[in-house]
C-alpha cells in the first residue's frame, strides 16, 4: 500500500465515521464503528471494515449501510474534493473484536484454572 493510498483511506475512515454518526438519520443503524478503510491502488476501491458492537443488531445495521452507501459516496464526494473520482465502497463486517474478546476469555478461563489447580512440580526428574 503506498502513502497516497493509505492517506486517502485513512481520510475516508474519519469522513466515513462523521457520516455514520452524525448524518444517517436511519434508525436501524445501530453503534457502528469504521475500523479501517484498505483502498485499491487506482483509487477506485475502498473496503471498508465496520464494526458492530451488538450482535442482534448487526443484521440490520448492515443493510441499512448497504442501503446508505450512495447517499455516504455523495457526503465523501462533497469532503474529498482533491480526488477525481470518489472509491466505491465496499462494507464488510469486522469481526476482529469479537476474536479479541474470545481470546481474553479463554486467556482468562485458563489462569483461573491454574489459580484453582497449579501445575505440580516433578521433583524427581
């Protein structure tokens, strides 16, 4: 990824982010966070990763970015003036947190179990 590429994505991030929070008036969309915005290096690609705190609710706060995607292509068009052609966006789940989380559990499960039953030492070896 070059500097260009990753400027750009990092400025469609923080847009993209604006927009979700203050400009979509849906009221299915849920507390949905932009975690990272990978542009293509023509430019005419942007994947961006969001995250959905609640489970319930990522179903439907997906489809209604789907749903909201040109109107946040017309806001990005308004905010990024410098570039020719605005990216197409492309939403995808991003699930990393809840991997992080489950990490932290089972991390957690196991020194609980260690404190309960510490590992027995050979003294014989």
């Amino acid at each position: 990824m070059s500097k260009r590429t990753q400027q750009v994505g990092e400025g469609i991030q923080h847009i993209l982010s604006e927009i979700i929070q203050y400009e979509l008036k849906d009221p299915r969309v849920g507390f949905a966070t932009v975690v990272g915005v990978d542009v293509s290096a023509d430019l005419q690609h942007a994947k961006v990763r969001i995250s959905i705190m609640d489970e319930t609710e990522r179903a439907t706060t997906m489809e209604a970015l789907e749903r909201a995607k040109g109107f946040m292509r017309r806001q990005l068009a308004h905010e990024l003036r410098h570039l020719r052609s605005v990216p197409e966006l492309h939403l995808e789940l991003d699930t990393s947190l809840d991997y992080s989380m489950r990490i932290d559990e089972v991390l957690r499960q196991v020194e609980l179990d260690r404190r309960d039953n510490p590992p027995q030492i050979d003294e014989e070896a």
